[in-house]
C-alpha cells in the first residue's frame, strides 16, 4: 500500500433547493453548519430530493485522488452499519480505494454532510458527524498502517479522548506520516497540540497561508520560511493566488498558479492539490514536479462541481 488515509468518513449528500429553503431554515448561504442535534439534520433531509451521494471528508477526496492518478491507496474511517454507511463503502470500492473498516451498527448514524445548492450555483453547507467524530484506535489497525509507505491524517479529525488516541496510535505505528492541518479553525482550536505534531510528529504537513501563519503567530511570510526551514521536515504551504511553496531544511521551491481557469467551485481544491502533490513524492519525482502535479489537480477541480475529477 502506497497512501493510507485516515479520516472522517463523511457522505456528501448532493440537493437542488431554491433561496426559499435556506432562508426558512435560517441558513447562511455558502457557509457551513454543523448540527449537534440528528434529529434537527434529520428534519433538513426529509423532504428533499437527493441527486446524488459521494464519500466525501477531506482525506477521503485526497485518497480518491490519488487512486485516480494510479496509486495504491487505501482508507480508514468510522460508519455505521446503515443505508448512508453501505453507501460510503460502495463509493470508495467504485473508486478503487481499499476500505479498511468493518462497519457495524453503531449509536450515532454515518456521518453526512448536506450539499444545498442554489440555482445561482452557490453551495451551503449542513454537516452532522455523527460516528465519524468518535473514531478510536480499536478502529485502526496497526498492520495495516505498518504495511503503508505513508499515512496521510486530517486535522478535521484530531479532538481529545478517543480520536487522539486513534491518531497517536496511527502516528507510532507509522513509517512515515504526512497530515493536513485542514482549517484555520481546527488550528485555532488545538494549537499547542498542533504545534507538537509540526515539529517533533509529522514528516509531511500540508497546510495553506492562514493556517500556518495562525499556527505559529507569524506577522509576516518570511517566517513561516524560516520555521519551516529550522524543521528540517518538509513543509507544504498553498497561497492561494500567489501560488504553493514547499520547505524542506534550505531547499525552498515555489510554484505558480495556472493562469486564465473558469473557476465554478473552489471545494475540494486543498485536498486535490495533496493528492498531486503526494502522487508526485511517492513516485518519486522532483518536489518541483510535485507542486506542478498538485497544482494541475488543483486547477481541475475547481473549473467544476464538487471535490472529485
């Protein structure tokens, strides 16, 4: 096994609606809610018309890409034995991606993720977690961690308790690891753990502007470059217009964006470019060609809809 990820397994559950239903249901239009309550998300569902149903979570996207570029890859992540967790499996063994959990009935359903989209393309966002946020290292699996090249881990799915075992359980397990820090709010939320995991954990961290310069209290650029040199691990930071740059000891190596895209739908666009990048270093290319390949996959996702090619 080239890539293993582990994540929250989270189904995307695609809708037409019109600007009615966001406003009835006090949604903020192109935002993302997270409900608490199943029986509220539960509500939401009911009288909707489903388009369709992809195995989304930010790693699984990665994965996804990554078996499309040819590598063998596989996931990890928490469901329940139901009708959204069935559909999950099936989406990722479409896709070619071993999936590495044996599903059972669980307290909390599979975790969802409602895609509303309006006609004026824009979409809003209702994720329930439900048994993905309680991943815990009876659920990964040791052997299979060690026979992977590489484990690739989201920052969406560190939280104390269980999930932090589940995580470090993987981390020791490992022979090496690459993660993504995900979102300005997960690194606003674990800092100091984060931080840990930066500089003495993780092999392979993938992380955009903000999210680093937040991490380590940066006022300017130049020192995200300079703490990512002292690690002497490699550093992959995207920038959004201004392109990507990777760190690793000295070497510092930038890449632009592709120029003149008929950008519809920027989901999906973080998780593309891990999937290029990490296509390119286990295969050996030049880190370089890795920012190149990211990029490319990058820019292809968001000249469409949704977070897959």
């Amino acid at each position: 096994m080239k890539i293993l990820g582990i994540g929250n397994a989270i189904v995307d559950v695609i809708c037409k609606v019109d600007d009615n239903f966001i406003i009835k249901n006090n949604l903020t239009k192109s935002t993302m809610k997270l409900f608490f309550d199943e029986n509220e998300f539960k509500n939401l569902l009911t009288n909707l018309k489903i388009e369709k149903t992809i195995s989304g979570g930010s790693i699984a996207n990665s994965i996804v890409g990554l078996s499309q570029l040819g590598d063998k890859v596989g996931f990890i992540g928490k469901v329940s034995d139901d009708e959204f967790g069935s559909k999950y499996e099936e989406g990722l063994e479409r896709e070619n991606v071993k999936y590495f959990y044996s599903k059972k009935k669980e307290e909390l359903p599979t975790g969802t993720c409602l895609i509303l989209i309006t006609p004026d393309s824009e979409r809003t966002m209702c994720t329930f977690l439900g048994t993905a946020g309680k991943i815990n290292e009876n659920d990964v699996s040791s052997d299979v961690i060690k026979k992977s090249e590489i484990i690739f881990l989201e920052g969406y799915l560190w939280d104390e308790g269980e999930p932090k075992k589940a995580f470090d359980k993987a981390i020791k397990n490992a022979n090496k690891v690459a993660m993504s820090l995900s979102d300005l709010f997960c690194v606003d939320r674990h800092k100091p753990h984060f931080l840990n995991l930066v500089k003495n954990k993780l092999d392979i961290t993938f992380a955009n502007e903000q999210e680093i310069t937040s991490l380590i209290k940066a006022k300017k650029f130049d020192e995200v470059i300079n703490f990512s040199k002292q690690l002497d691990k490699l550093m992959i930071v995207t920038r959004g217009e201004k392109g990507a740059v990777a760190i690793n000891g000295d070497e510092v190596i930038e890449c632009g964006i592709q120029k003149n895209l008929k950008i519809i739908d920027l989901t999906g666009a973080g998780d593309l470019f891990a999937a290029g990048f990490l296509h390119g270093y286990i295969n050996k290319l030049s880190t370089r060609e890795c920012l190149e390949k990211g990029t490319e996959m990058s820019s292809k996702v968001i000249q469409q809809i949704g977070a897959r090619l």
